[in-house]
C-alpha cells in the first residue's frame, strides 16, 4: 500500500489497542472519542478488515488487529524511543530504582531482566516490590510498575513488555480425550472446572466469553478453588479439570503440549504487560536504563 493516507489513524489503532477503550484512547491522544472512533472506521474502512470486537462494555482485538499490532508497534515503539533519545542528553543512571510488579511479570519479565540489568549497572540498587494492587503507586513513590495495560491509569505513560495475549478455557490432552472439549461456553457446566480466587481481592475470578458480540461471564461450579496460579495450572496439566487463564500464563505448558487450549474463538483477548511511570519520571536515566534493557532482553524471547 502506497498511498499518502497509509498511515492515517495508525496513532488512533496504537492507542485503543493499548486501552481497549475508544474513551481513555481519545483521553491519551487529546482527541475527541467522537474523531478516534471515525478513524478508527475510516482505517478499518481502507484496510477491508474490521480489527476490534465490539461490544456494548468491552472492546477486543481480532486476529487482524493483533498481526497488524505486532508488526507496527514495534516500529511505532522505536520511533518515539528514537526521537526522545536524540533529544536527550546521556547521564549515568544512579540511586534506586522502586518497581511494583505483578506477578504475572515475574517469569517473563523480572527474572530474564534483572540479571542483565544487574550485570549492566551494578552500583545502581533495584527495590521490587510484588502486588497486584496498584492504587497507591504514587504516594508509595514507586518509579514504575508493570501491569497488564487495561488496569493502568490514563495519565501514566505505558511501555508494552508482552504481545497481546488471548483468554481461553485449558486442560490436558487426557482430559479432553476423556470427557471431549466444550463447544460454547454452556458446555462447561457439565465439565469438572477449577476456579481461581483472586488472593489480594478474595473474589472468584469469572470466566468471560464473548458470544454473538456479546460478553457473557459465568462463574462454573466447581468442587476445587485455588488462590494459586501455578496450583491451578498444575491440577490442570494432572487432569483433575479446566481451567480459565490465557496463552501468556499457560505459554510453558502449550509449548510441551501438557495443555491444550478450548474455546479460543469464543474467549476475549487482553493487551498483554506494560511498563509504566508517570510523565514526570519519563528522563529519569535509572528509568530509561530499564527500559532500553527490556527492550534489549525480551525482544529475544
């Protein structure tokens, strides 16, 4: 494609694809949601694909919208990196970096990260502190936190860490052989289901479809609730029952082959794990250094 309007409403995409919300989309672009959603259509329009789900609550990426998001944020990503690096001056990061960090990011992130980072500046100290609550992240003085990017507040500056990832129903191959994959979402009722209790909220965490663009959200019965991922996913793998969880928790056990994925047609997707931090923080050198050695390690992974 050749033409002068290629990349109209490529910052608009960029945007909602982040927050899944043609609102806090317009927010961040300093744009009416009114001129993002036109946009958004006249791109879609231009392209021939539709690349968001929509839905009356939710927004999500189809599979057209998660290719094209992977091969232009990249280089949208290294644009801006590239423009901001020229325009500052290079200092030696120094003092404690303070992140916050779900857990999630702890195997995928943190642990190929820091030992890169350690080895890179050794006199600079990391503080970590491990939470899915991110509320007091500025009173707490955190320089940044990493959080799947729906849950982050509109006026931090987001850097993605991960790919989108997709939600799914998951079990094991001899579970599947044994009792079949569920078709729609109903199914699962006659399916033995492990439920997951969010630790830091004590809420079960309800398994979310969407079906004839519609979200449905069920919390299936199930004699087994754990508060645990890794426990959840082990029973899964030893065949004791389903469970909900996505392609970026379940990654180890799909690339073995002791889980298989049901219902992925149906299940929504999520924008994956960011890097955030408030504008005022963004030329920190301790900050950037962070950055550029995620950018570094997990574009190899």
């Amino acid at each position: 494609m050749n033409h002068p309007d290629s990349f109209d409403g490529l910052s608009e995409f960029l945007a909602i694809s982040r927050r899944l919300s043609i609102r806090k989309a317009a927010l961040d672009l300093g744009k009416t949601p009114g001129a993002v959603s036109q946009a958004l259509q006249k791109m879609e329009h231009r392209l021939g694909v539709q690349l968001f789900h929509r839905t009356t609550r939710k927004m999500a990426l189809t599979e057209a919208g998660i290719n094209l998001l992977s091969r232009v944020e990249p280089a949208a990503q290294a644009i801006a990196t590239g423009l901001e690096d020229a325009a500052q001056s290079a200092k030696a990061p120094s003092g404690t970096l303070r992140l916050i960090v779900e857990r999630l990011a702890l195997p995928h992130v943190i642990e190929p990260v820091l030992p890169a980072f350690r080895e890179a500046w050794p006199r600079l100290n990391v503080d970590i502190t491990v939470s899915n609550r991110h509320e007091n992240f500025v009173s707490e003085g955190y320089d940044a936190g990493i959080l799947i990017g729906s849950y982050i507040e509109q006026d931090m500056i987001a850097v993605r860490l991960s790919k989108p990832f997709q939600w799914a129903v998951f079990g094991s191959p001899e579970y599947f052989r044994t009792h079949g994959k569920p078709k729609v979402s109903q199914d699962l009722l006659h399916h033995e289901c492990i439920r997951f209790r969010r630790p830091e909220k004590g809420d079960i965490y309800r398994w979310e479809f969407v079906e004839n663009k519609e979200t449905v959200r069920i919390e299936p019965n199930s004699a087994i609730t754990v508060n645990d991922g890794e426990l959840m996913r082990s029973l899964a793998v030893k065949g004791v029952g389903l469970i909900y969880s996505s392609t970026f928790h379940t990654s180890r056990e799909l690339a073995n082959g002791t889980l298989e994925p049901a219902l992925l047609d149906s299940s929504p997707s999520s924008d994956g794990l960011f890097l955030y931090f408030p504008r005022s923080a963004r030329n920190q050198p301790k900050l950037r250094a962070f950055i550029d050695m995620c950018s570094e390690v997990l574009k190899t992974r």
